[in-house]
C-alpha cells in the first residue's frame, strides 16, 4: 500500500481517476488522518446537503467530498494522508 499526503496535485489526480469522497480509516478527531478513496455513482440533494460542510462526520469517521477537498487544498487548509492500493 502507498500514502500520500493530501495535496492538490494528489487530489486532482484522484478526481480524475473517478473518485468524488474521501473517508477516514481512523477517529474523524485524528490531527493527520488517513482516508481512503470511494468512487459513489450518484448523490440525492439530501445526501450532497448532508456532506457539503466543511467536515461532515458518519459513526465516528470524517467524510470529504473531493471537489471541497481540492478547493480546501488551494489554502493549504487539509491535513492527512490518502492511502492508495498500488
């Protein structure tokens, strides 16, 4: 397994690969967390309303859109790692 610190260059590369969410492996309160990629195929307005915060949380973990992601990336305002499988 590779990781890779959470930048833009790295979260441009995953949205072009088709990924949209990003979700902690750890406790979402981790200070540099560890997230894995998933590919969803759609949102409901109410799904995309629940996630649009800048930090949303789902039973402990911390949940990141990417396209927020790679706007936060642009201040320098994420921390963590994306843990790749190759």
């Amino acid at each position: 397994m590779i990781f890779k610190r959470l930048n833009y260059q790295t979260l441009q590369s995953l949205h072009l690969q088709g990924y949209n969410i990003l979700l902690t492996i750890g406790s979402a309160t981790d200070e540099n967390p560890i997230y894995l990629t998933l590919k969803l195929e759609s949102f409901t307005h109410i799904d995309e309303a629940f996630v649009r915060g800048e930090d949303s949380k789902l039973q402990g973990h911390k949940i990141l859109v990417l396209e927020e992601a790679i706007r936060r990336s642009l201040n320098n305002d994420i921390n963590g790692v994306v843990q790749l499988e190759h």
